[in-house]
C-alpha cells in the first residue's frame, strides 16, 4: 500500500510538472539563444543583459524568474540542437531568441512542444502571426523599411533611386519585402516592383540574387561587400540612375563593411539600417573607417534619453550598459513579467497565452496593444548619424540628408 501510494505521487508530480514546465515552487525558468560568441555577439549580449536586469529583483507569486541563454553564433544548425537542449530541460517560455534564420528553425520546434516564443529580436514576418504561440513586442521590418522609403520619396527620392543591400535569406528578403510594400502605393515603381518579384521567387540554401534588380547581397556569417556592391552599380547603368538611398538589412559588421566599401569606391550613398543592425554596434565598425556620417538606422524603442519609466528603470539597471540593444531586452524582459502577473491563478502556458491575447499593456509609460494581432508595438523613429552621434529626425528633415 505504501509502495502504491507513493507510485501514485510520483505520478502526479510528473503531471503537474508537464502541466507546467519551467515552473517550479520557487523560480520560473525561461530559455534564450541567441549569438553571444559569433560576428553577431553583440546583439545576443545586449538582448542577454537586458532580459536579465528586466527579471532582477522580480517575483511572480513568489517565484523569481531565471533566464538560461544558450550560444548559437547565429547559426541556424547550432540554433536547432541548442533549442531542443531547452526545450528537452523543461523551460516555461523562450524569450528573446535573436535573429530571423535562427528563428525559422526554432519557431517548429517550440510549436511542436506547445513552448510561447516571446519578444523574439527580429522584425521579420515569419513571426506575425508565425507558427505555433508567437507574442511580439517590436515592429516588423516591413514597418521599418516603408517609414524610410516612404519619408524619402516624399523628400524627392524617386522610385529607381531606391536600392538594397541585404543578407541574402528570410531576413534579409522581409526588407525587400519591406521595398516592395512601401513602392506598390507610389507610381512608375512598375519596373521595380517586377524585379523585386523576381528577387524573392529565387530559393535555396543561397540563391543567385545579384544582378536582378536593385537589390545586392551577401550570404549570412560573411563580410563580402563586392558581389552586392557591383549589382548595385549594374543596376545604376542599366537604369540610368543613382542609387540615392540604399536600404540595407544585415548585420553590423557586414553593413559596416560595404557602407565603407562603396565609400571607398566613390559612392556616397546615404545608407538606412534596421534596428536588428544595432545602431551602437555599427557606429563601432564604421569609425574603424573614419565614418561618422551619413548613415540613417530605424529604431523600434524609445531613446535612450527618453524620460519614460521604463528607459529610466533601464538606465539605473544596466548603467554602462544600457544601448539600444539592451533598452529592448529589458522591454521584453518588463512585458513577460507584466503578462505573468496577470494570471490569476495557476502559472500555465494555457493561462500565459490567455493573459496577453486581446489586451493592452502600459509598462512603465510604454504602450503595448495586443488587440487584434501578436505585435505589442508599433513604434518606428528614425535616427541619424552625424558626427558619431544618433540624432532623432523626423520626415520633414529628410530632404536635407539627400
């Protein structure tokens, strides 16, 4: 009898434990993988930083939280064995994994486990609505890239003018996507459009991309600027036309590099960035080559003087450390608290999902809707550089950096 009774508490221990993975009497556990020793690093680190300080501190009826960040140096292959590590170890949640091609393999595995992917350092589309329990906090990279192309064809851009840099795969394609959308509302973008099309029908492990459009590219983990840059100037003689403004997608030490190449080539090219890029990080490369200017980078948070609650907790939290990076780790690491903390009763994914769908968030003075979509903020600032500093511009400035 004995023996059976406690056979019978065995078991139910494993079912509350698959009832409720990661969560455990005194600590919720939540996994992240992200670069932190690859070309990428500082974005994992950053991202890594603020989700920690974010949970520093926190209890959620009476747990704290603990965040396992595993390395995957933005390597897709490393990314899927590092997934399944934490998945199989019995996390609640995976926050703030980085990038787009790590995403795409991790997001089937964490559907396939019922695991939440939360606050995930990418813009790109594959999350929204994206497969499995996907919650967003950031703008896409569609709303980044239409906010600069828009801004500058109202500046007096015209549509040939408009070219691309970008790595060539699913994140580098969610900007040309990004092109394609902003150029569908402007007219005599026909041409363009067309050989925008034909840029995102290629596949492939690295398809051939180069000389198609305006459009270069790189492969991911590589710094080579000179294949992308000659289908850029292939399409200025083709055309007839300038590349004025060169929307890029990459990462910082590859927009680094090519900015600085085709400044060397002659081409003064007034270059956009996403935020993935990392504004601090790439203003890091390009002073390596005596850049200071000329460089415009979208961000998806508020400034880091920003008089907000929530940028002066993350001032105070991080102090040296705080970039716009980590600004976003402890946005994110903020939203998974706030969500937590509105179950009411037992720590469930069911009950996590339940608390965030359909509802608006203020955390510390920033507004997050969840009313209709898995996308908290729509933010989109521009930013440019000038002088080794970022300064905030607005639409109406844009004309003046042509």
């Amino acid at each position: 009898m004995r023996v059976l009774l406690v056979l019978l508490t065995c078991l139910f221990f494993q079912q509350a434990w698959a009832a409720s993975p990661g969560v455990l009497k005194d600590k919720i556990i939540v996994g992240g993988v992200m670069d932190l020793e690859g070309r990428s690093s500082g974005l994992g680190l950053g991202m890594r930083d603020g989700i920690d300080a974010a949970f520093r501190g926190e209890l959620v009826q009476g747990r704290r939280i603990e965040l396992q960040s595993l390395n995957d140096s933005y390597s897709p292959s490393l990314t899927e064995k590092q997934t399944r590590k934490l998945v199989d170890e019995g996390i609640f949640a995976m926050v703030g994994n980085v990038g787009t091609p790590t995403a795409k393999v991790s997001l089937p595995i964490l559907a396939e486990r019922s695991v939440p992917a939360v606050g995930f350092f990418t813009g790109a589309g594959l999350l929204r609505p994206g497969i499995g329990d996907v919650i967003n906090f950031r703008a896409s990279y569609v709303q980044e890239t239409e906010r600069v192309i828009s801004d500058g064809i109202d500046a007096g851009l015209l549509p040939s003018q408009i070219c691309a840099f970008v790595q060539n795969d699913a994140y580098g394609m969610a900007g040309v996507e990004g092109i394609r959308q902003a150029l569908l509302k402007r007219p005599k973008s026909g041409l363009i459009i067309e050989k925008l099309d034909q840029v995102l029908a290629q596949s492939g492990a690295d398809p051939v991309r180069n000389m198609i459009g305006p459009v270069g590219v790189y492969q991911r983990n590589t710094l080579t600027s000179r294949a992308g840059y000659l289908s850029l100037k292939q399409w200025e003689t083709s055309q007839n036309t300038q590349c004025r403004l060169v929307v890029t997608v990459g990462t910082y030490n590859a927009i680094g590099r090519f900015t600085a190449y085709s400044r060397k080539k002659g081409d003064n090219w007034l270059v956009s960035a996403v935020s993935f890029t990392g504004a601090e990080n790439l203003r890091n490369v390009l002073s390596q080559y005596g850049i200071e200017d000329g460089v415009i980078v979208t961000q998806v948070v508020p400034g880091l003087d920003a008089q907000l609650p929530i940028v002066k907790q993350a001032r105070k939290a991080l102090g040296e450390r705080l970039t716009l990076v980590s600004l976003e780790g402890y946005i994110v690491g903020k939203m998974f608290v706030s969500i937590l903390r509105e179950i009411p009763g037992e720590i469930t994914r069911t009950a996590f999902l339940r608390a965030v769908k359909d509802r608006e968030f203020s955390i510390g003075g920033l507004a997050l809707d969840f009313r209709g979509d898995n996308q908290g903020s729509d933010l989109v600032k521009m930013t440019y550089l000038r002088n080794k500093q970022y300064q905030s511009i607005e639409g109406n400035q844009f004309s003046v950096l042509l």
